[in-house]
C-alpha cells in the first residue's frame, strides 16, 4: 500500500509540473521537475492572459521566458502603456519572482528579423557546446533568448561558468549586446 501511495504522489508531482518528462531530463539540470514545471506553468498562464487582452493583439510582439522562477519578456510594443499592460501580467503570473523587463517601445518586428535571431540563438548554443574548459559543465544549463540582436542568457550557474559563457558569447558575429539573467549558485 505505501509503495502504491509512493507512485500516486510521484506521479501527481510530474503532472502538477506541466509536461515534464523526466526521462527527458538532462542529468546536470540544477532545477528540480517542480521548478521546470512551474516555469512551464508560468509561460503559459503569462501568454493565457496576453491573448484575454484585445488591445495588445497587433501592437506587441513578446516572448516569455522563465527560468526558476525568473520572468525574462523580450519583444517590442507599440506604446509605453502596451509596455506596462505586459509587465503588470508578468508581475501578476503565479509563481513569478522577478520579473526582468527587456520590451522595447516599437512596432512588432518582421519575421526577417526574428530569423535573424533564431540563428543567432543558434549559434550561441552551438558555440556553448564547445566548452570544454569547464569540469561538469553542460550547455544545456544556459538558456539562450535572442530579441533584436541582442542576447539573453538565464541559468543556475556558478561564477565563474557565467565568465566563460559571456566570454564564448561575447565574441560571436551579429551579437549586439548580452545581458546575463544568472541566478549564481556562489
């Protein structure tokens, strides 16, 4: 009976925690199955209450990105006020932390644009997999944004992983800029 008691909880904690399969999971991942879960749970209720509201259809473009917890919105609006509208969802979602601010005030970007980024994306987590001067380190720690040129970079990192990753980002072509959004573990 505990054993049947121990399986129905495992499997309530996997299905509280979004679509995560853990057998899909990378073994260096620092989050636990909640937290990945809640992070799943957080970009789908800040999108759910995006599409509720009319006015930003056409106005925004936004990407939401979470990370333990960490809310990162990248993309463009047309007004301040459309800007604001996004931040106070943001700030609202369950389970948020902090949220980091990073729209832009200006019409939605084309699609050229956002292929550029894509590929940039890309090549960054390309060039991360190369890293082989870090014992224990696994590229599938950073989470890579790319909006505009410029690049994001989240993850649960120690200090001196988030100085190589920087670096290694730091000279890829068609970077404008990295802001890092590490949580660092010392």
């Amino acid at each position: 009976m505990k054993k049947l008691l121990l399986l129905i909880g495992v499997l309530g904690l996997f299905a509280c925690a979004g679509a995560i399969d853990p057998s899909q999971v990378s073994p260096f991942e620092r989050r636990s199955i909640a937290a990945m879960g809640d992070d799943l749970d957080i970009q789908a209720d800040f999108y759910d209450e995006v599409h509720n509201e009319p006015e930003l259809s056409g106005q925004t473009h936004v990407t939401a990105t979470a990370f333990n917890g960490i809310l990162l919105l990248t993309g463009e609006a047309a007004t301040e006020r459309l800007r604001d509208l996004l931040v106070r969802i943001a700030q609202m979602t369950d389970n948020v932390k902090r949220v980091h601010n990073n729209i832009v005030i200006a019409y939605p970007s084309g699609l050229d644009s956002r292929q550029r980024d894509l590929r940039i994306t890309a090549d960054v987590t390309d060039a991360l997999k190369q890293i082989r001067t870090l014992p224990n380190f696994d590229s599938s720690q950073v989470k890579v944004v790319t909006a505009n040129g410029v690049v994001y970079l989240m993850g649960l990192l120690h200090q001196n992983e988030g100085a190589v990753v920087i670096n290694v980002v730091r000279y890829l072509p068609d970077v404008k800029q990295i802001v890092a959004v590490f949580e660092y573990l010392d």
